[in-house]
C-alpha cells in the first residue's frame, strides 16, 4: 500500500478510537500527530486538524492548502486567514455543536491550552501516543531504511577515524555519509574520545583530538522520511586495550545480549530493563549504569515505551525499540553499546545493520 493509504488508514482507526472514548472530536496542532493521521510533513503553526469520529478537517492557510488537499483526500480542507487556523476551527465546533471536543495537553503550548479550555474543549492524554507504540507497515519500512543508513555509514567511517582526529571532524564524517546515503536530517550525532567517552551525552568538542590508545564512543542516528535511527557504538582506539576495558566491554555486551533476549510480544518494558541491568549489577558495577536500558523510536528519537524499571507497559508485535546498557567511570571512559529492534510475532529482529 502506498503511504497515502496507510495515512488513510490511521485516521480512520484514529476516528474510531474517538468514538470509543466518547469524543465528539480532537483539536490537533502539534505537527507530529498532523503527519502520523495524513502522512503530509507540516510545521507547527501551518495547520490545524479538527477530527471527529465521521470526518476530519484541515484549517491552514491558503499556502498550504495545495500541499494538503491532492496528498488527503480524505481531510477536508478549509482556508482560513494567516494567523486565524485555530480560532477558526473553534468557530467550527462551536457551529456544529460538536460536544466533548478533546486535544492533548502534553504537545500544546501553555497559550494554546488555556484557549481551547476556554473554548469547552477537555484535556485527554496519550490517544495518539498510545495509537504510535505499534507501528504499521509503512513506518517499519522506514524504520528499517533509517537504521541501515546509519548502520551502512558507520561501516564506512570507522576505517576512516585517525589519530589526531577532532570529536567534530567524525561528527561531519559520519552525518555526511548518512546523508549521502538519503538521510533526510540527522537528529543527533554523539562522537567522544577518551574521558568523554564517560559523559553520556556529551556534545563533540572541535577542539579534543584522538590520541593513540584511548576509547572511543559514537552515538548516532539520522530521519528518514520522518523516522528515526539510534545505535551506539564503543571501542579501544590502538594495538594496546587495556584488560579492564576488555572486562568491562564483555559485561554490557552481555547485558546487551540478555535485553535482547527477551524481547517479544508481551514482556514488560520494565522486564528487558531487569534483564540487562542483573547483568551489570551482579557484575559489581551497578552504579555505573546510571541510565534506562532503552527507549522506543519512530517519529521522535526517544519516544514511548522507556525501558526502565517500574514502566509496566506491555511490548507488541511492531513495536521498535532500542536496547542500550552501559557503564561509565567518570573521567575515565565509558562503554555504551546500542542496536534498534523490531518486535516481531516470537522475539524480535535487529534493525541497525546491513
């Protein structure tokens, strides 16, 4: 199916959600939510979706509308006058009546909330986030494509890294090398060296050269047609790596492996967090991981479900996620590893390779 009909399709099983909550309709302005129901990339402030159970319409500016209408046939779509997108949805609710008209507190700003509080709407939390845990088929296509950009790239660029090398030199390497690979925009791209390597996420530095001898640690990822890649990858730079750095590079390997491990379809978020942090923690270095064991990506870089401990939601078939322990000693140097996984009917299936 084409993107086109499975924006089609998410609106529709969106509009049915409505129903079954009781909504008479959703007030929707963030730019994220607008893409995941029409597949049409937006800014926020182009536009303003009203969704009811029985139809969806578009308030935007004259400028968009030959944007929307050919790409959502199935939106009506009004223009309304530059500034005017909300008030004029609200007049529309308030012409047709429509009653129990909701929109999300957590994407609106304070000023946007207050307006459409006053207007009658309610506050109703997480009706799209919980929509975009499970992913279509669509999304894990693309999700699939932005994990092996980055994985393809990384291939490239670690022959690449020389002594002497700045932080920000292999930042540039690596973001050129997925855009060349059709990266739309790299959302974040994490290089450290040495002691740097033991700050989480620490910001490349133009200055901090490669030494002979010492660890390396790359965070990375890039979008892809709105979706999003994350793996880390940690090594000894030089013929020299010390024992412990071996050690402790096995410990969150392992770890790594036993989040892995179980994850499938109805494990807790929380259990594949237990799974590689016993690890770590029977290992004597529990303190030292110091952050989740992974997150959900799609449309954003860290989205839901987190894996951590008292996150009890349940993983399903098409989720995505990350699984990334690490260990760090401040001033020193830190190992993280990190792969993106598609949950599949029976386990789950690494997405950050060839």
């Amino acid at each position: 199916m084409t993107k086109k009909n499975f924006a089609a399709m998410r609106m529709k099983n969106f509009q049915t959600l409505l129903k079954q909550s009781g909504l008479g309709g959703y007030i929707m302005t963030s730019a994220l939510e607008q893409r995941y129901v029409s597949g049409v990339e937006l800014s926020d402030g182009e536009a303003v979706f009203l969704i009811t159970p029985k139809q969806a319409y578009c308030f935007t500016k004259q400028l968009i509308v030959s944007k929307i209408q050919p790409a959502c046939p199935f939106i009506k779509v009004k223009a309304v006058p530059f500034g005017g997108m909300l008030d004029g949805a609200l007049q529309f609710v308030k012409k047709q009546k429509f009653s129990k008209v909701a929109f999300e507190p957590a994407v609106v700003s304070l000023e946007t909330g207050e307006t459409l509080q006053k207007a009658g709407c309610v506050r109703k939390s997480s009706l799209i986030g919980k929509m975009r845990l499970q992913k279509y088929d669509d999304e894990v296509a693309k999700l699939k494509k932005a994990c092996k950009i980055a994985a393809l790239a990384f291939e490239e660029v670690k022959p690449k890294i020389k002594t002497g090398m700045t932080e920000e030199d292999v930042r540039v390497l690596i973001a050129v090398a997925m855009l060349k690979r059709g990266a739309d925009s790299i959302p974040f791209n994490i290089v450290c060296f040495g002691e740097n390597t033991a700050d989480a996420h620490h910001t490349p530095s133009k200055t901090r050269k490669l030494k002979k001898e010492e660890a390396i640690l790359m965070d990375f990822g890039c979008f892809y047609e709105g979706y999003t890649s994350d793996m880390t990858r940690s090594w000894w730079h030089g013929k020299k790596e010390p024992a412990l750095y071996t050690k402790i590079w096995n410990i969150v390997n392992e770890a790594r492996a036993a989040g892995v491990k179980v994850l499938r379809p109805g494990v807790l978020a929380e259990q594949i967090d237990s799974a590689a942090r016993n690890v770590i923690e029977k290992a004597g270095y529990g303190k030292e991981f110091f952050h989740t064991t992974g997150h959900g990506i799609g449309l954003v870089v860290h989205d839901a479900p987190i894996l951590r401990k008292t996150c009890t939601t349940p993983v399903k078939e098409n989720f995505v996620v990350t699984v990334e322990p690490g260990i760090y000693f401040d001033g020193k140097w830190g190992i993280r590893l990190e792969d993106s996984f598609l949950v599949t009917k029976t386990g789950s299936k690494k997405l950050t390779q060839k």
